[in-house]
C-alpha cells in the first residue's frame, strides 16, 4: 500500500469515528480536540480501577494486560456507527496474525460510555468478534468516568459527548501497548492488515513474542506514524548496502596492496 493511500485510509477512519449523530450538537471547536495522539513517552496507569464486564468483579488495567503485548480499543458499547465495523475489522486482523490470543497477547476493550451496562459490552464485543478464543480470552472493561478518563487522557486519545444526542465523537483508533503500559503505537482499526498488527505486538512484546523472522522483518520496515503502518525502510536499507559495498572494495583493495607488496618487484 502506498504511504498517500494509507495516510488518507487513517485519514476517513478518523472521520468516520467523527461522523453521524454523535457530531450533530457539537461546535466544531469541541470537535477539533477530538483525536488520538499519544504524548512522547505515554504510559498507560496500570493501577486505574477498572469492572470485568464477564463477571462484574474490580481489576486494574495491569491485571486486564497480564504483563502481555495488548491491543487496547476504547469504544464506546452503545455506538453502532464506527464502533461495530472497527472492532470486526480489528478481530478479523488479530485472527489473521497466526498469533495466540490471550498467550502471546491479550484484546482489552475500554467502554467509554458510563451508560452502557456490562450486558451491552458483552453482547457487543460477541456480535462482532463471533465465538472462539479471540472473544474467549478478550478482556471487556468497563468502569466509572474517573479511571476511564484517567487511562483515555493518559494515552492521548480524547473524545466529547454530546448532550443533545447523548453519544460521543470519539476517534476510530487502537493502541498497541507494551506489558507495562507502555503506549507502542497507535493504530486505525479501519485500515489495520494482520502484518501491521503482528509487527506492532512483536515489538511491543520485546522478543517474546513472535518468531526470530518476525524480529529480522521489523529490521526492514519502519512504522510510520503519519501513516500508521509499518513500511520498507528503503532508504535504512541502501545505505547499509552501500555501506557495506564501499567497505567490502575498501578491505579488496587493502589486501591486492598488501599481497603485492609481499610479493615485491617481479
């Protein structure tokens, strides 16, 4: 995929996210603090107390992660105009990585919509994930405005809710975040590819996840943030080839000039 069409696929996910009632009372002022941009070094509070929406119990957002590579989508459970396609989309590419959900990394859900009961996240999250492992070891969250704004605002990603239609503009964006809450890279579910997803969680994983080929791949390509995709780094590569070359001719010539001065005058 070229970076152009990527960079406007990113682009009409984000306004999607933006689009129908959810924007009908709000000014665009209130709409243009809307986005996800996580601040240089983000970190997500691994502390912020958080409900199970399975079974009602209380565990932080550090017990959600289990010290794995996890794919974090807030939503909003009520929202049936960005929300259910970013979330299929996003299985459909988590299904296709080849890796295991819940052991090599875990899907956290965030429910940014204080009225949305446990019954509707779970009855969400199953309509678009389908029964299997994915949804199986899925972490559905919900929790109170505090800790909830608390992760949200942490992590860059803002939203408004709007009183007239009692819905949220919200942005249609994922992160990546390492075991420790480390914010890896933020992602647009809508213009998400297995490979892309696989890359991000092997390297928020460290080299825990993943085989060594996934490693020396991540090598060759660069993630682009402008883009949200990881592409080839052309440029990193030509120059280490060119380097490499003038160094390989560089110690070719060392060593003709060294064996025809051993060699010494016919």
């Amino acid at each position: 995929m070229r970076p152009r069409r990527a960079g406007r696929l990113v682009l009409a996910a984000l306004l999607l996210g933006l689009a129908g009632p959810a924007a009908a009372g709000l000014t665009q002022n209130d709409l243009s603090g809307v986005r996800l941009a996580p601040p240089p070094g983000a970190r997500a509070p691994l502390d912020a107390s958080l409900t199970d929406a399975a079974d009602g119990r209380h565990l932080s957002l550090g017990q959600a992660l289990a010290g794995r590579p996890s794919l974090l989508i807030p939503l909003d459970y009520a929202c049936r105009n960005v929300c259910d396609p970013m979330l299929a989309v996003a299985g459909t590419a988590l299904a296709a990585t080849g890796l295991a959900p819940g052991t090599d990394y875990r899907l956290v859900t965030l429910g940014i919509n204080p009225r949305a009961d446990a019954g509707t996240a779970r009855a969400m999250v199953a309509a678009q994930l389908g029964a299997g492992p994915l949804f199986a070891s899925a972490v559905v969250l919900t929790g109170a405005p505090g800790p909830v704004e608390a992760v949200t605002r942490a992590v860059g990603y803002a939203y408004a809710y709007d009183r007239d239609t009692e819905s949220y503009a919200h942005p249609a964006g994922a992160l990546v975040l390492a075991g420790d809450g480390r914010v890896a890279r933020a992602l647009s579910p809508l213009a998400m590819t297995a490979r892309d997803l696989r890359l991000a969680l092997v390297e928020a994983g460290e080299g825990r996840v993943g085989a060594l080929s996934d490693r020396l791949l991540l090598l060759c390509y660069g993630y682009d943030p402008q883009t949200g995709i990881y592409t080839p780094l052309i440029r990193r590569i030509l120059a280490g080839s060119g380097a490499a070359t003038v160094a390989g001719i560089a110690l070719l010539v060392l060593w003709l000039h060294r064996r025809s001065r051993r060699a010494g005058p016919a």
